[in-house]
C-alpha cells in the first residue's frame, strides 16, 4: 500500500495494521547540507575509500546517516588537518622507535585512545606538542661548574 502524508505533518504512516496496531513511521532526517560522500571524504582526506570506511569502522571517522553512508565535511576536514595516527606514524612525529612509542603510551607519558579493534591511535597534534617539549629538554645549556686547579 501506498504511503500517506499524517495530518500533522510530522509523520509518515503506512495505513496497516500489524497485530491489531497502526503502524507509524516518522519522516527520515533531512539530508545534512555539510554531507559529503566516501569518495568525496577520501579525496578530502587523500587516501583511498577504502581508506575512509577503515577509519569509520575503526570509530576515528564518524558517519552521518541519510539514505546512505555519509560524512560530514567539518569532521573530515579537520581529520584531515590533525589526523590520528598509528604507532609508525607516531615514532615518526617523535623521532623514536615503534616500540618506544608503545613503551611511552602504557607509562601514560603520551596521549592515545584505543580503537575500536584495540589498536592505539596517536593524534598528531599532541604528539608534535611532546616532540617539541622533548627538543626543547634536550636542547639546554647545562652549565657545569669547574674549579681551576
């Protein structure tokens, strides 16, 4: 049967009657004007789209819901502006090893979440504020004193 329009609007009903009950669907969502595709989020981003639903599957990347699979534009930009980062990708920002990295991360010397497969995932952001900290640590004059002899 053929959907109708409720009086007030607000509704779409199905005029059936599953066990003795009107059945009542409401409206879907409009569409978010700030919705971009998964081909259009990894052109964003720069990787592929497969690429792009890893990162929804892994909770970094969040999907807004319309009919099909789509991604707001704000978040993917600014994924793309601070991304999060894997254990490689962090030893690179912070001129270490992988296994260093692991080792900071369980001594809460640096931030991380889990995803949601339980792999650790580094923003960049935090990471280039450590590295810098750590440059600027190494990078003092210790002044020793010396007695002339």
């Amino acid at each position: 049967m053929a959907a109708c329009l409720g009086e007030s609007q607000d509704l779409l009903w199905t005029p059936w009657e599953v066990l003795g009950t009107l059945v009542i669907v409401t409206k879907p969502l409009p569409l978010d004007v700030d919705a971009i595709s998964r081909a259009e989020a990894a052109t964003v981003l720069g990787v592929g789209e497969e690429s792009v639903a890893r990162l929804r599957r892994e909770g970094l990347l969040t999907e807004v819901r319309g009919g099909r699979l789509l991604y707001s534009r704000a978040e993917v930009e600014a994924f793309a502006a601070n991304p999060w980062l894997n254990g490689v990708g962090a030893a690179q920002v912070l001129g270490v090893t992988r296994t260093r990295v692991f080792q900071l991360a369980s001594a809460d010397k640096i931030p991380f979440r889990f995803t949601r497969s339980g792999k650790r995932a580094f923003r960049k952001s935090q990471l280039q504020v450590v590295a810098d900290a750590r440059r600027t640590r190494s990078t003092r004059t210790i002044r020793v004193k010396t007695r002339n002899i």
